[in-house]
C-alpha cells in the first residue's frame, strides 16, 4: 500500500493580476499535487481570472486553484481568511507576499501622502497578513516576500538609518522608529534623493520590506519556517506600466524556486536565484 502525501496549502497574496498571477500560474504547474490560493480584494474580478487561467492550464496536470478576498490592509479580512485556512486546512505550508502598490513617478500626490499609502500596504499590509498566518505555517514552511532591488540602501540614507533597521539586532520596534523618522522628513517638506532617503516612497517600502524579512527570520528560525525575500526584476506590469524585459511567469522564479527549492538558507535577499548583498 502507497502511503499518499500530505497536500500542501500555498497562498499568493495579490495575485489576481501581474506577477502575482505568473506565480500562481507557475506554481500549480511546479506543485501539481498541491493546494494553492489566489487572493485578491476584488471577488468577482477575481473570478474571471480564475476562469482565465483554469483555461490556461487545462492541457497540463496542475494545482488546485482556490479564490479567496483578501485585502492586507484590514485586520478583519486577514483574521477572516486565517480563520478559514485553519478551519479547512489546520494550517498552511508556504505563504508568499506579492500584494503591493506604487506610485507613478511622475505622480503629483504629496511625498508624505505617498509615504503614508504606500507604507500601508507594502510595510504594514505585509506585516499584518504574516501576522495573523505566521501562526498556521507548519514547521519548516517558507514565507517569501516579493520585494525590489529599489529597497538597496546603501548609498541612499544615512548610515545611522541603514543601522537601525539593518542590524543583526534590528527589530520591528526599530523599523517604527524608522517610519517615525521618515514621515517627519517627508512632512516637512526637507530634500530627498540626497543621501538622506531615497525620492521614492516605493524604495524606502521595500527597504522596510527587506528589514521586516530579516526580523521574521529571526523571530521564525526555532519554528524552522524559511523566511526570505526576492527581487523580481524589471517585470512588465500595470504597476509598471507594463515595461520591464521580464514576463510576470518569468519574474515569479525566483520566489517559486524559494517557496519549493531544497537546501536554502534563511533570512537573505534573492535576485535570479542567488543572494545579493544588503543592506
């Protein structure tokens, strides 16, 4: 008698489009056998696109794909979404954070107003929906948070800000400290772009994005949960709109090969399947 593996739960936040759905897409293909989730704030959009790619993959043995609403930015559609995977599931094995969203840059909203929105999501959105599932992932899952070559800070703030949240002792009560120093700055109107932060919201939410990765793996390395974060590359989407040399299947790689690949470390910053260097 051959004993039959374990289904394996896999959630993409923000994946009805880009390279959310390239993950997606990919991934049921790589983990034929396997659970995974699409998640998205628009149900009924979310629902063509299911249908779409259900009919992309009907010549190929692939996944099961299940929808589920799911916005990172409000506590009660995490709590209810956690609740439903724990009720279904008992818990879940791979959760990878895609959801996200920029400014254009050319974008005429206030820095400060663009700091606060874009923080909201890519900081805080990320942290939260990790918070609430972070407790379901089973011993030696991964988290794999999708993040940006823009979040590099070297080179871009002061030294004694790359410190406080880049530390090998850097916490997330350190990282608050951070965004307190940066909405002031962006407050008042002083110069970016000169060495102190970066022009763009969008990089110093990945910079952050990158921190809160490091200070998860630390806090989930007894749990002997991976947690790691990677740079898609120049991918062509509407977040970008729609340049880049990368197809959104293509920019899913790396964080596909993170959430199945043997043999990883934890706590590092991927860009083509390699480690690159941050801070």
């Amino acid at each position: 008698m051959v004993l039959q593996k374990p289904q394996k739960v896999f959630v993409v936040t923000g994946s009805t489009r880009g390279i959310g759905y390239g993950t997606v897409k990919i991934l049921a293909e790589t983990v034929a056998d396997d659970i995974i989730y699409m998640t998205g704030r628009d149900v009924i959009f979310g629902q063509r696109v299911l249908k779409k790619l259900d009919s992309e993959l009907v010549n190929s043995k692939h996944a099961e794909i299940r929808l589920h609403p799911l916005d990172i930015t409000d506590d009660e559609s995490c709590q209810v979404f956690a609740d439903h995977l724990e009720k279904e599931h008992g818990g879940i094995d791979v959760l990878i954070n895609n959801a996200g969203f920029a400014y254009k840059n050319n974008d005429p909203t206030p820095l400060e107003i663009q700091a606060e929105v874009t923080l909201k999501t890519n900081y805080y959105g990320t942290k939260r929906i990790t918070d609430y599932l972070s407790p379901l992932i089973r011993q030696r899952g991964r988290i794999i948070n999708i993040c940006s070559q823009a979040g590099v800070m070297r080179g871009q703030y002061k030294n004694e800000y790359i410190d406080l949240v880049a530390s090998p002792t850097s916490t997330y009560e350190d990282i608050e400290k951070f965004i307190e120093i940066y909405k002031e700055h962006c407050l008042k109107g002083l110069p970016v772009g000169d060495g102190t932060f970066p022009k763009q919201a969008y990089s110093v939410s990945k910079a952050l994005e990158i921190a809160l990765t490091m200070v998860q793996a630390r806090e989930l390395k007894a749990k002997k949960i991976l947690v790691n974060c990677c740079c898609p590359g120049a991918v062509a989407t509407r977040m970008t709109g729609f340049k880049g040399i990368f197809t959104p299947e293509r920019g899913a790689d790396c964080a596909i090969y993170l959430a199945t690949g043997r043999f990883l470390p934890t706590g590092m910053f991927f860009y083509l399947r390699k480690p690159i260097e941050w801070p």
